[in-house]
C-alpha cells in the first residue's frame, strides 16, 4: 500500500494492519529473513532520501513517501504492522506534541508516514544519529531538535526554545522522553521534557504506546541491530 492510501485508510477508518495477502516478489520471500538483505534495502531507501536533501526537494510530503517506503520494506521483510486508535489523533487540533516509548530505530524511521498527516513535525533527537552516514544529512532537513544526552540542562533549553518556536509556526514536536531504548514499557524512566514543552508552548499532548521490537537494539552498534523472525509493531493512542 503506497503513502497515499495507507494515509487515507488512517483518517477513514482510524487503523491500519498489514495485509494477510501482501504481495512479496520472490526475491524478498528468499531473502526477507537476512538482516543483510534488509538493510540493503534500508540503505537503498536512505540513498533516495539522501539524494532528494541534495537537490533541495526533502520536503514533509517527500519525507512522508520515504517512510513509507521504509514501512513496505519492514512488512516485505515479515514485519506485522498494527495502528489503532487514530482518529484519537485526528481529533486534536493544531500542532501537538507526540509523546511515545522508544523501542528501536523502526519508529524514527517510519514515524514521518502517519504523524505527518494532521501537521509538519520535527522530531528530538540525539547528536550522535546526526554523525550517521546517509541518515544525517536526511535528519538535517526533517528541522530536527538535536540534544546531546549529556547536559540535561542544555538539553532541556534547547527543547524548550527550539521545540517552543516550531510549534508557533504550526509544526508539531515528536519527543521520546527514555534516557535509551528499551524492549519494555517503563513509565519511571520518562521524562518530563514533553509536558515541559506542552506548557510552556500551550499545546496538547499526544501520548503513542509503541511495540517496534521488530528491530532489535544492537550489540556493536546499537542503533542498528537484527530482526527477529516474528515482531510486530504496533502503534496505540
């Protein structure tokens, strides 16, 4: 299902769920369980978006399509894909804060395709994505909010300046307030930098449950781990 239409079945009907009968070239039926298979096709989608910054034309709409693409290679890869609770989001008005649990890069990646419906978003991230080969320059363009993980009160001003002037221009602000991703729900390790934000900016929030535990968090390198046989991801206002 392509970004337009996995969108509209989003505002129609509030859900969406990886089809039972996705059709799967045979190429990726072979290869879809080789985590190397799978980033090849990350990578590919990466270069896409890499080229577009270049040209000048990453725009949220164009941003939007490559999530898209990313969210087709995770189901072409035996990902299950589940959204529910949408039109919850719907119903809000104006630019809003997201504020969701931090599983795996899955959701960074892939987030854009239905965020990006009510409004343009930005998104909190750390310093060190921004170094990545490919995925930094596409992050540069996405206006995100970069923090360093290291001075909490640096940090915090400049998600509250920065985070504040976006939402006055009617953007919305995605913040995953976890000191790090975990395959686990645990509420005491949030943070309060999105109610922060919230009220110093006068904008509601938007809490998301996030289950993205398709990708794993790695052992090297931790941003990039392996995908397990069967995982779902499941996005839940």
């Amino acid at each position: 299902m392509n970004t337009a239409d996995f969108q509209n079945e989003l505002v129609t009907t509030g859900s969406y769920e990886t089809p039972e009968d996705l059709r799967i070239s045979l190429l990726n039926r072979i290869l879809k369980r080789s985590d190397a298979w799978v980033y090849t096709k990350i990578i590919g989608n990466l270069c896409d978006a890499n080229f577009l910054t270049r040209i000048g034309k990453f725009h949220m709409k164009a941003w939007a399509r490559q999530a898209g693409m990313m969210r087709r290679t995770f189901e072409f890869s035996g990902a299950k894909i589940r959204i529910e609770g949408f039109q919850h989001v719907m119903d809000v008005k104006g630019p809003r804060i997201y504020v969701a649990n931090h599983m795996s890069l899955l959701e960074t990646f892939i987030f854009a395709e239905f965020c990006a419906i009510p409004s343009e978003v930005s998104v909190v991230l750390k310093q060190s994505l921004m170094n990545y080969p490919l995925i930094g320059r596409v992050l540069h363009s996405t206006r995100a909010i970069v923090v360093t993980r290291t001075n909490p009160r640096e940090d915090l001003k400049t998600v509250l300046s920065e985070g504040e002037k976006l939402l006055r221009e009617g953007r919305s602000v995605m913040v995953f307030p976890q000191a790090t991703r975990t395959h686990w729900f645990e509420p005491s390790r949030f943070n309060s930098i999105g109610v922060k934000l919230a009220k110093t900016a006068g904008v509601p929030i938007v809490p998301l449950a996030l289950k993205t535990d398709f990708l794993r968090v790695g052992k090297r390198i931790r941003d990039f781990g392996s995908f397990p046989v069967r995982a779902f991801a499941i996005i839940d206002h």
